[in-house]
C-alpha cells in the first residue's frame, strides 16, 4: 500500500495537531502587528477548515466501505439462497416425477435379455402406492417380453420402508449371481437407475430368484425461501 494511501485515515488527526501547534505558537508568540495577527487567524481558519473537511470525508469514506461490505455480504447471502432454492426444486422435479420405462427403452432391455434364455425373477412393490406398482408393472411387462420367469408385481412389506427412485435389486446372497449380473449389465447399459443391495436370510420371497423392489418414492420438504438480509 502507497505511503499516501496509509497517512489518509490520520489525516484528520495530523490536522488537528497541526491547528493545535498553530494555536499554541500563536498564544506564545509575542504581541505583533494586525497583519501578523490576521495572517496566524486566517492560517488557524484553514486548518480548522480542513480539519473539518477531512473528518467529514473520513466518515464518508467509512460508511460507504461499510455499505459495500454489506452489499457483498447480500450477495454471497443472496447466492446461497438461489444455490438453495435450485437444489430444492431439483429434488420437487424428481420427487413428482412419474417412473416409467420409455417403449422404446423397453423394446430394447427385452430384446437385450432374451438370448439369456429364461430367467427366474420377482417383482414387488410398495404396498398402497399406485405410481410404485405400475413402475413395477412396466419392468415385470418387459422381463415376460424377454421370455424370462418374470412373476409380480406383489405388494409387500418384507424389505421394509425403502423410500428410492430406482430399482432395488435383491439377489439372495450371491446365490443366482449370474442372473443379478446380466440385470445389473442390463440396467446400467440402458441407464435405468437401480441399487443392489443384500436381503436378511428371511426377506427373499423365492430362495432362486432375484427380486426387484420398487419402494416408494423419497419424500421432499416444501421449499423454505430463506430470508435476505
């Protein structure tokens, strides 16, 4: 920082000790003539006029370095909310969002599937929830289409109140493998969201099936628009 830049915020004080100086010499000072006395007034005069200046400025200078601070202070508020706000209606987008397979999607798992040769799977979904059984009904459709042992959809509790958008596959410890492996592949090559997860010894309806669980989907809070400050 430049000399000048450091010495601005003392200059109302300099001034003062300069008008002080002046006023003690003109007080010590022996008695003069009238110009000499006008000449020590009008210097204390224009000292004590830019002393005064030079406050005012410094105050001025302070409140708007106070008022610009706060203005980023709102706008790094003001950012976060709108970061929030996005975030919020993102998540209200996918929780209204109805799951379903595209025909066009579904035409091509099944086509994918069918050289497998026929698989054994059940298809459950979450009871009392209309948009979770027909999700259900579109994968069960497309698994009979590959010709695969396709059973369901059924309605039950066994796995608990799982609340996800995508497909919960269940495959019996490993036990059918092969099975969860060519689902999975199937899955993820037509990007149909899914997560492969392990059941308790007794949540498997069919100890030689995968089973496919399609839980309700994930509830979302109203949005809270926070308050700017």
């Amino acid at each position: 920082m430049p000399v000048t830049e450091k010495l601005l915020p003392w200059l109302p004080v300099l001034l003062v000790i300069a008008l002080t100086v002046l006023g003690l010499a003109a007080v010590a000072a022996p008695a003069a003539g009238k110009a000499a006395k006008r000449l020590r007034l009008g210097a204390i005069a224009i000292i004590g006029l830019l002393t005064l200046a030079a406050t005012i400025w410094q105050g001025s200078a302070a409140a708007a370095r106070i008022a610009r601070l706060m203005r980023n202070d709102r706008s790094e508020t003001l950012a976060a909310q709108v970061k929030t706000l996005e975030e919020q209606v993102a998540q209200l987008k996918e929780s209204t969002r109805v799951r379903s397979l595209p025909a066009d999607t579904a035409t091509k798992l099944a086509d994918y599937l069918r050289p497998f040769g026929r698989r054994k799977i059940v298809v459950s979904c979450a009871p009392n929830d209309i948009e979770a059984y027909r999700y259900a009904t579109d994968i069960a459709n497309v698994l009979k289409a590959a010709n695969w042992d396709a059973r369901g959809p059924e309605a039950t509790t066994i796995f608990g109140d799982i609340r996800a958008m995508g497909i919960n596959v269940y495959d019996n410890d490993g036990r059918t493998a092969d099975t969860a492996k060519i689902l999975l592949d199937a899955l993820t090559k037509f990007a149909i969201p899914y997560q492969s997860r392990v059941p308790s010894s007794e949540a498997m309806a069919d100890s030689e099936a995968v089973e496919l669980f399609i839980g309700s989907k994930p509830q979302q809070s109203a949005l809270r628009p926070g308050t700017a400050h």
